[in-house]
C-alpha cells in the first residue's frame, strides 16, 4: 500500500517552507530535524539581508 | 517556524536522525532514530526552572561557542518544540547516576532520567532533503589566525555577537578582551573560490557582510567597517542596490584585495596585509576585529545520509541534481530544496522549497485543493 505522506529531512528554513505548502495543500507532512528544536541557520542570524528584518 | 509549528497537518519529529529508507516512490519505509532528550516533552513546560540550578556547564552551539549552557538546555529560547533536553555527555546523573537536582526542581515532573533512544519507521509516498549548510573551519587556511587570534572569527560568530539575543546582547565586545570592536573588517571568500580548498562560489558572504557592517553602524554610528573581495556578487532583486546603500548610508568602505596575511599587534588587533588592486601598493590595516566570511559548505553528515537514502552528490558535497529539474534528487520520489542542493540565500531557498513540494505533491496525485485527483 502507498502513501500520501511526505518525510521532509532537516528542519531549517527550506524544510519549514516545504512542510508547510505540503500542509495547506491537505498533505500529512513530518518534519525531521536532528537538532533539539527547528529553525536552522536562519534562527541564528539575528536581521537577514536584503530586507534587514527579524529573522524569527 | 511559528505556523509550522502549529499546522494541525505537521508532525515535527525533532532531535531524531534518518537510520535507513526502502521501497519506491509512492511507498516508502522510514526507519529514524528518536533519540532520548530524557524529558517527556508532553509535560515540560518549559519554565526553565532546572536549567537555573543545573550546576553543570557546556559549549553552546547555538551560540557558536561564544556563551556556556547548562547540561539541561533549552537549544534557543523561541525553539520549537519549546522542550528542554538533556545532554547526556555533560549530565552527571546520565553519567554516572550522581546529581538529580532537575528532578527535584521540576514542579511538572518532565525529567526521566531511564529514557531511551526509540527506533521508529514511518510510512511515506516522498521525501524532501533539505539539511542544509554550515560552515567551512577556517583555521586550515592559517595565514587568517583563526583560533590563533583571538579578535578573528567567523560570520556566523559574528551573527551571534550582533543578536539582541546572543552572548553579548548585540554589543560587539571582542572576544581577547570584551573591548567593543569599532573598527571591523570583512574578509570575503576564505576557502570559497579557491583551487586548494572550495572551488565555487558559496554565495551569500557578500551580501551578509553588508548586512553585518550595516548591523553595526545602527548598533554603533562611531562604527567603521572595511570589506575585502575579489568582485562582488549581487544577483538577488534589489541586491546592488543594497550594495550602494552600504556605501551611501553607513560609510562601508569596499577594498578590492584578497588579504595576504593577517599578524596580531601586542593589543590584540588584528593587522591585516593586503594588495589594494586598484592602486597596485601593497597596504597593512589595523582594525580591532575581523570576520571570516569563511565558504559556506554542505551539513555534517550529508554523506551519511546519502548513502542511507541512495542519492548522490557532487564532489564538493551537495546533493546531485541536473540542471533542468533542479529539485529532483538521483532516487524517484526523493526530492531536495535549500542551501544543501547548491548554494543559496534565503530568498531562493524559500523559492526552492515550494518547487520541491509542489513536485512531492504532483507526483502523488495531490492538487492544492487538498483533493486526491482521480485518474
Ligand atoms: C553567516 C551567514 C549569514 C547569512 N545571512 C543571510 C541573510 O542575511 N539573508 C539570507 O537570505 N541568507 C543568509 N544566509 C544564508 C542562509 O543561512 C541560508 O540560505 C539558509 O539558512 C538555507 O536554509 P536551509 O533550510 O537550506 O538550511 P539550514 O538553515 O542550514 O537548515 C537545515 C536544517 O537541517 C538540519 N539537518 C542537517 N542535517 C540533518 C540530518 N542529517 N538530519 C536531520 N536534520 C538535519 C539542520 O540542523 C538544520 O536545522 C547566511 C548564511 C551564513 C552562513
């Protein structure tokens, strides 16, 4: 039997992003990340270019 | 992350590690690795009370080494899941069986010293790699000092000293004497565009040593801030622009030069020898700190979980793709997107990661509507 789910690896920002179009469009979407928490690089950097706006 | 977090159709499966994959596309078998965090992560509350009197203190890689943690941590205060951890190599009680003064401490009863690691499988029609990027060790190119001197560190140390949240609440206090460092300089590809160590280009250091030169102007207007590179890359939307305000609005002045040598003067700054190439002399500068924007370069352990999941790589590390289907990866039903594909900003991994769900979902016969198609 297959499965409609999707096992998304590594939980920084592009694997955020991918859970989540997965999820508004009704998939059941797993988000594995090996860190204590999810964020990736992104949560490390305090403003972000080009905007310099609040990474989190 | 705050959205992903709470979409009823995500399962974040967090401090967990892929151990092996079968099947095909559409039907594949996951086996993963939820390692024990001996917390029960339905009860902690996340008050923080244990990591208060925790007596135990480790490196904090989240803050790049720069600040300790205790030995039960939170890995950043607006984490998600909002779950402390326990690290097993630093705990005295997981070590030994001496201490347990978070267990007495936790009025939610969250510590389980007895937990185990849990082998897992899961049942899924695709996969999406997205694991990533870090940093290249700059002390192997050692004419830059780092580790050696102490005011050289890397960009993403610099990161954590300019966070309102990090180690020095965004104050630029140099690491040899906590001195606030005014005068900084910006090294560009250190180990990137290089025939010894990275042959490519890793990307996003010319625009994030703006940013950070930009960064400490607002945090500092006595701020000067000196960028070294061999010809600036600029490509995103608005992104010369962002350049020219660099220049115009916060006085960032652009040497074009690759630094030759860095040597520490007896205060502790950093002299930097270098050829301006546009005046052909052969300058020195002395500045208070330096930042290495040092190639950014695939996540540890990238290789290992190739193997597990049957993709291949290029031979700088990055998960093979070609050029026309840049979010299919060498396996059927195993997708890529994010800085671990190739390098890229935020912008484009954002972009990428649609691309790479879209093409989880179509080949799964899934429309946006959230409706299966029929035939
Ligand atoms: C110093 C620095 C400053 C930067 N500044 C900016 C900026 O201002 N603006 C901008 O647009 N871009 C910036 N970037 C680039 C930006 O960080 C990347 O574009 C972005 O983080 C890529 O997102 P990602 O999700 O692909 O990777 P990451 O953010 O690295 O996330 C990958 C995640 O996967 C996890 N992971 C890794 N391996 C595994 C595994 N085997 N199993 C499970 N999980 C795994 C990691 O722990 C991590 O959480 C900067 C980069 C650096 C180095």
């Amino acid at each position: 039997m297959g499965s409609k789910d999707v096992l998304v690896i590594g939980g920084g920002i592009a694997g955020i992003q991918a859970a989540f179009d997965l999820a508004e469009m009704g998939v059941a979407a797993y988000l594995l990340e090996r860190k204590p928490s999810i964020g990736g690089v992104m949560a490390q950097l305090d403003k972000t270019f080009p905007t310099n706006d609040c990474a989190i | 992350m705050l959205d992903a977090g709470r979409h009823p159709n995500i399962k974040i499966l967090a401090y967990s590690e892929v151990q092996g994959l079968e099947g095909k596309a559409g039907d594949f078998t996951v086996q993963y690795l939820k390692k024990a965090r001996y917390i029960k992560e339905e009860v902690c509350t996340a008050c923080g009370a244990c990591a208060e009197k925790c007596p135990i203190k480790a490196d904090n890689d989240f803050e790049m080494g720069l600040k300790k943690r205790k030995a039960i941590y939170i890995y950043f205060p607006q984490g998600i899941p909002a779950v402390y951890t326990i690290d097993p190599e630093h705990c005295p009680m997981i070590l030994k069986g001496k201490c347990g003064l978070c267990a007495k401490l936790c009025q939610a009863g969250a510590i389980d010293y007895e937990q185990k690691d849990e082998k897992k499988t899961l049942h899924v029609g695709a996969v999406i790699v997205a694991t990533g990027v870090t940093q290249f060790d700059p002390s192997v190119v050692t004419e830059y000092g780092y580790g050696r001197i102490k005011n050289v560190i890397t960009g993403l140390e610099y990161e954590r000293l300019i966070s309102a949240s990090g180690p020095t609440k965004g104050h630029l206090y140099r690491p040899s004497d906590e001195k606030l460092a005014k005068r900084v300089a910006y090294i560009q590809c250190v180990g990137s565009r290089s025939l010894k160590y990275k042959d490519y280009c890793s990307s996003v250091c010319c625009m994030y040593a703006i940013k950070d030169a930009m960064l400490a102007r607002e945090h500092d207007e006595e701020a000067e801030s000196y960028i070294f590179y061999s010809d600036f890359r600029v490509m995103g939307k608005r992104y010369q622009q962002y350049r020219l305000r660099g220049a115009e609005d916060y006085g960032i002045k652009y040497i074009r030069g690759r630094v030759a040598e860095i040597i520490e003067d007896a205060e502790g700054n950093p002299v930097l020898w270098y050829e301006d190439t546009r005046t052909r002399q052969v300058k020195s500068l002395t500045v208070d700190m330096v930042v290495l924007c040092s190639a950014a370069v695939p996540s540890k352990g990238v290789e290992q979980l190739a193997e597990v999941l049957g993709i291949e790589l290029t031979p700088n590390r990055f998960v093979k793709t070609d050029p026309f289907h840049p979010t299919d990866t060498t396996v059927p039903g195993i997708f890529v997107c994010g800085f671990c594909q190739n390098p890229k900003d935020i912008a484009e991994s954002v972009s990428q990661a649609s691309g790479a769900a879209s093409r989880a979902a179509g080949l799964l016969g899934i429309t946006s509507s959230g409706k299966r198609t029929v035939a």
